[in-house]
C-alpha cells in the first residue's frame, strides 16, 4: 500500500514487550512520501536501567533508514522516552532525508494544518513528577507481563487477546478523566496556535475524533494495539489497526495481500 504520509509513535525499542516484528512487517508493507515518528521511539528509560536490542528492534531501524535512502521524508519527532535527543535539538537537525525536532507542523494535501507533536508536555505528571511518572511506568509494565500470562490462559481456551491494561484505561476512573483533560489540553493549545488539528502518541491510544473544532489524531501504539495514522492522497486520516490485519491474515488458509485498511469510522472527515 502507499500513502501520503504515515504516523507511528510509542513504539519503546529498546523494551521487553515491544511489537518490534510486526512493526518492521508494516514499515517493509508500505511505502510514504512522508513519515513521522512521534515520539518513544527508543526507550531511553529503560535502556538506561539495562540493555536490551534484540535483532528485532534493530531491523526497524533498518526498515526506517531503508525508507530515507529511498526519498521518503522522515521526520522524528521526540517524545518524554527518547528526551535524550532534545537537548541537541535547539533547531531542527538534519540528517540525509531524516529530521528531528520536538514538534513540527504537517500540511495535508487538501490544505489543513495540524500540529504534530509527542504531547508529553501536556501531561503534568510527567512534566513536573518524574519519580511518580516512572512508577507509573514500572506499574504499566506489570500490566502488561499479567497480559501475557491472561492471553495465554486464553488462547487455551481459543479466545482473542485482550488487553488489561486498555481495559484499565477505559474503566478506572483516573484513568479516564486524564485521558480526557489529556485531549482538552492538546486541543486547546492547538486553538491557540490558530492550527486545524494535532496528532500526537503519549497515552497509547489511538483516537479520531473532533474537539471543539479541532481535530483530534493519536497515533496509539506499537506495544499493545499496534496501531498507526495513514493519510492518503486526498488528505484523508485514518487509523491502521495493523495487529487486527494481521492477525486476520494469519487465520486464512490463503496466502493472500492484506486488505486495505478499513475505513469509516476511522477516517477522519474532511472539514
């Protein structure tokens, strides 16, 4: 498939648990104009508490040098995870076909502009508590080990996977009310900038949705769903549920292509 521009974000190379395969499977599918990296792209967290590379998580590398080399435009945005390159980044640097910066702002092809950001500063434990914001992560971490071991008490019993913590996420009240002041928060800023819209990860979320006026894009993520932002020819956005395809792909007794990406009520509706 090929697309205008693709958005991936949260994908925490450099972490047990990272869905590294399937991302170098959906980078090695489709091919861009333009790709942005939304932000913890490596764990740098983690990698500072003990090393993990495994070949997997270097052929994304590859995947993504080999579409630079090729003349896709790709952009790495930083995000709270891989901080360390911000401070190298008072202006945007340049690398061949490869920029990095915090944030920048994207031109969609029927003339919107959207800020694209990582959307960590908008979330005020991280910003000002990082003790409390690594605890949070170590708890995710948990979270995600005990999905491990549900799934395969489900898969047993030929069930489909389920994620606690996306179930944690949308039923804990905390939870909920800071996803929600999280979007409140990065729409408003995007007003303020007089911007059309924003796409940002941080929440591992993927989310297309309106907000008083201003589009609203997550990238979701590359440890639990799996997800990316596609935007085609027209300027149209939508999300790629890539696990979802794949795992349909796996179950047919054919080898066929992927199908296209569905479309709907995840495409993003023009103005």
């Amino acid at each position: 498939m090929r697309y205008r521009t693709l958005w991936v974000s949260d994908v925490h190379l450099g972490r047990p648990g990272c869905q590294a395969e399937l991302l170098a499977d959906f980078l090695r599918r489709h091919d861009c104009e333009r790709l942005y990296l939304v932000g913890d792209i490596i764990d740098g967290w983690k990698l500072h508490q003990s090393w993990y590379w495994p070949q997997a998580h270097a052929n994304v590398v590859r995947e993504i040098l080999s579409k630079a080399e090729a003349g896709t435009a790709v952009y790495y945005i930083t995000g709270n995870h891989d901080e360390f390159l911000r401070r190298y980044v008072d202006h945007a640097m340049h690398f061949g076909n490869i920029s990095i910066a915090n944030e920048a702002i994207h031109h969609t092809a029927d003339g919107r502009r959207l800020l694209v950001l990582h959307g960590d500063a908008f979330d005020m434990i991280t910003r000002y508590f990082r003790r409390i914001a690594i605890a949070g992560d170590t708890a995710y971490q948990t979270l995600l080990r005990a999905n491990v071991l549900i799934n395969r008490v489900r898969a047993r019993l030929d069930k489909p996977h389920w994620s606690l913590s996306a179930y944690a996420k949308h039923q804990v009240k905390r939870a909920v009310n800071f996803v929600s002041a999280f979007e409140d928060a990065v729409a408003r800023d995007c007003r303020r900038r007089q911007l059309d819209g924003v796409i940002c990860g941080h929440i591992h979320h993927a989310e297309i949705r309106s907000i008083h006026g201003i589009q609203y894009y997550n990238c979701g993520d590359w440890v639990e769903s799996c997800t990316a932002l596609a935007e085609d020819l027209n300027g149209r956005i939508e999300i790629v549920r890539w696990a979802e395809l794949h795992e349909g792909e796996a179950g047919s007794d054919k080898v066929t292509p992927l199908p296209t990406p569905r479309r709907g009520a995840d495409a993003a509706r023009r103005r």
